[in-house]
C-alpha cells in the first residue's frame, strides 16, 4: 500500500494529562500542525516548528478554520431508538414497555435496520461523534447493520445484539441458546475487522434469566478481548424488582459479579442507585460507567453522582454518554451541558476541560481506548472535529466577548448545539461537513 499523508493546519487543543487531577491538562496549540500518515498522526505540535516535514513528504497543509478537536466518544446509546427520542411523559419501565420495546420490534427486517443504521451513523458524524459504544435490538441483523454500516465510514465502532429472555414481548426475546449462537456468530464475523469491537449486550438483568446471564459470562470468559454492555440502577423502581428477582444476590451490581460479567471491559450505563457494595464492587472489578444525564434528566431517573465516580478513580473509569432515545439529543455538547447542570445540583462544577475529557480523552482510557483514540498526539488514529460557530449570532457574540479557550469550551457547551460541528474527520479524512451539507441541503430544499 502507498502512504498516504495528509497535513492540517490550524487552532487546536487536546489533554496532557487528566483536568480531575491536574488543572494545566488541556493544552491549547494556537497555531497546530497535524502530519497523518496512513490515518495515523505522525507530528502534532507547533505549526513553525514542525513545517520542515512539509518540505520532506513534498506536501503542503490545508488550512482548517476552527477549533479542531478529539473526536467525541459517546459510552452508551440505542442506535434502534433514534426515530423515539423525545418520547413523552413515562418513567423507565412504562417508557421501555410502552415506546421503546414497540420501536425495536421493526427490527425484525433487515431493510429498517439498514436504512437506521445509515441514519445514525450520518448522526453521529453531524454531531462530532467518532466512536460509540452502541445497543442494537435482539435481532442479530441489527447489528450486522450497524457494523456494515461503521465498515463503510471507517468508524472505530463498539456494538452488539441485545440478549433478553424475558419480561419483554415474544418477539422481542431469545433464548439462552440463541442468544449466545447469534452473539458468537457475530463476535467471529465483526469482532476486531478493521476498526469494530464486539460488546456482549445483556440489555438488563430483569430482561434476562440466570442461565442468560450466565451464558453471557461463558461468552466473555470465551472472548476475553470483548466488551460487556449493560444498564445498572438506573430508575428506583427498577432497583426494587431486581432485588426480587434475584433473591440471592447481596445489591444490583453483585447479580453481575455474581454470572462473571464484570472486566475492567465491562461498561455499565446510569449507575444511579449504587449503594455501598456497588461501589466497592465497581472498584474492585475497575469497570466503567457511563453517566448519561440528558436521559437521566429525561426519563426522571435521577442524579448520577460524579463526584464519588471520580474519587474512585483510576480503579473506576467514567465517561460521557447520550443514551439515546432515553436522551434527547445525541449532540456531545448538549450531554456535557446537561452533566455540568447535574454536577452543580450537588454543588460539584464541572469545569469545561473536565467535560470535554469525559467525552474524549477520558472515554477513550474509560474503554482501554486511549492507545488508539480519544487525543490528538502521535501514534492515534486521527478521528477529530472542527468546532466552529456556524449560523448562530447569539453564540459567535458570546465568543468575541471570552478571554481564555476554557470560556469558549464552556460557552460552546451552554450555548452550543450539532451547528458548531463544523467538520468531522475519519482516519483523517472529511466525512462530514456543515457547510456543504447545508449548502447541499438548500439547493435541494428548493
Ligand atoms: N434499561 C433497560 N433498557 C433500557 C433502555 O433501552 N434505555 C434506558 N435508558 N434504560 C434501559
Ligand atoms: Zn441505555
């Protein structure tokens, strides 16, 4: 294969090191050089003192105008409940029962799945979102199209089918058996093929029988390099039923350790109603929680507490997650902006780089990541953004008027939306541009 390089020019900022410990850990380069080799970064430093590479590879940078940023990664989301968000008026178990469950039954049919995949894989490049960790349904084509879909765009892609046996509609349920054929099936076909990982996707324990979760433990202890996904004490009702369900079992977190399902691979969605022993559990198997606020916000679930999250740190990791279509948007900086409102309701302010971290470089390390993604230094693959204030007076206002780039990040994430995603960049490569998709969007519109 021929190399291929690639180099950008422009304002750019990235971690050091981890804003929870170190407050200098956002790095702002004002005036950037990004050298890709083969999708790679190969220099990432000052624009002067890097230049003389240009002349060596006989290339010459493209001048991006904007901030360029790490690609965002989103730790937990529903790509099937795109077409639900912003469902009304229902907590978790009647929202699953009465929105959610319907929605995923569409799924049964390859084309829906394909024609959604494509949908929200566009999403997440209008939105900055270069990897996610994402459920599908029950039905092993829906993932099949997820990843297919992640193939065409080059997209580092983490995903799986959603086991359930129980407590759901039929046609919505596998069984023990199937469920661990279908997921088996796809961890071969998908698992590690070019930038995709496979997740074993217990939707939740109630979904589940023991023999499920047990099966799901056999996979994992099977696939050793795989992902588990699930949710975890997310709604207090949902607490409760699960106590009685599995009788036997001392808190929520313990039925997991319980069917072997918590690795340091492992990432559990909400984490609301952690007691004690969850938390100890939580450190002791150094698992990952995906705190989704704009759905916790949304469904009345309750407050995630990320000032426990982080003191347990680096045995427990935590990230950013949209949790659509429990979330209402899956914009990161909508996620962020509504994190920070849940932080300050106990008195905990997030600063801008702690958001920003949480969504990149943070969630990266979160999913044993960060070798590959989640910065902007040499060695990862070059999945970035440009964040830029497109069509919206009020914000480029806002901005002329801040002194430091930690106002403007916080700025862009109380005043932002999907708008200031200006471009997003696969392996170093433009896959998404707001400029041309709404120039595009209006000549057609007309
Ligand atoms: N718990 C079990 N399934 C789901 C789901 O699809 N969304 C949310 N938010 N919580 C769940
Ligand atoms: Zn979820």
């Amino acid at each position: 294969m021929n190399t291929e390089y690639i180099a950008y020019r422009g304002e750019c900022i990235r971690f050091s090191g981890n804003p929870f410990q170190d407050q200098q850990a956002l790095e702002y380069i004002t005036d950037a050089l990004l050298i890709i080799e083969n999708g790679r970064y190969t220099y990432v430093g000052d624009y002067h003192s890097g230049k003389h590479r240009l002349a060596t590879l006989k290339i010459s940078a493209t001048k991006i105008s904007g901030l360029i940023c790490p690609g965002f990664v989103d730790l937990h989301c529903h790509y099937p409940q795109i077409d639900i968000i912003g469902s009304y008026g229902k907590q978790l178990l009647d929202w699953l029962n009465d929105y959610t469950f319907p929605a995923e039954l569409a799924f049964a049919d390859p084309t829906h799945c394909q024609a959604t995949a494509k949908k929200f894989i566009s999403s997440c490049l209008r939105n900055g979102v270069t990897t996610a960790a994402v459920y599908c349904t029950v039905h092993p084509q829906s993932a099949a199209a997820l990843f297919e879909e992640s193939l065409t765009r080059n997209m580092r892609m983490i995903a799986g089918k959603v086991l359930m046996n129980r407590n759901a509609p039929t046609d919505l349920c596998d069984t023990v058996q199937s469920g661990y054929d279908d997921s088996e099936a796809l961890i071969n076909r998908y698992h590690q093929k070019q930038r995709l990982s496979y997740a074993v996707t217990p939707r939740f324990a109630p979904t589940s029988s023991n023999e499920q979760l047990e099966s799901c433990g056999a996979l994992l202890q099977k696939h050793p390099s795989v992902y588990c996904q699930t949710h975890v004490a997310e709604n207090k009702d949902e607490v409760a039923w699960v106590a009685e369900l599995f009788p036997q079992s001392s808190s929520y977190l313990s039925v997991y350790r319980d069917f072997n399902l918590l690795t340091p691979k492992t990432i559990l969605g909400h984490a609301i109603y952690f007691n004690e022993q969850d938390w100890s559990l939580a450190k002791e198997h150094q698992i990952t929680l995906a705190h989704c606020p704009s759905s916790n916000l949304f469904i009345g679930s309750g407050l995630f507490d990320m000032g426990t999250a982080i003191a347990h740190q680096p045995e427990i990791t935590t990230g950013l997650a949209s949790d659509i279509g429990g979330g209402t948007n899956l914009c990161p900086l909508a996620t962020m902006n509504e994190a920070y409102k849940v932080s300050q309701l106990q008195s905990n302010s997030l600063t801008a780089a702690q958001c920003f971290w949480l969504q990149t470089t943070g969630a990266a390390q979160a999913l044993s990541l960060h070798g590959n993604i989640g910065n902007i230094e040499e060695g990862l693959e070059a999945d970035f953004i440009v964040l830029r204030a497109n069509d919206s007076q009020d914000i480029q206002q806002r901005l002329a008027s801040a002194e430091s780039i930690e106002e403007k990040l916080f700025v862009m994430i109380m005043m932002g939306d999907n708008r200031l995603i200006d471009a997003t960049y696969i392996m170093g490569q433009r896959q998404h541009s707001y400029q041309i998709e709404n120039y595009a969007h209006h000549n057609s519109s007309r």
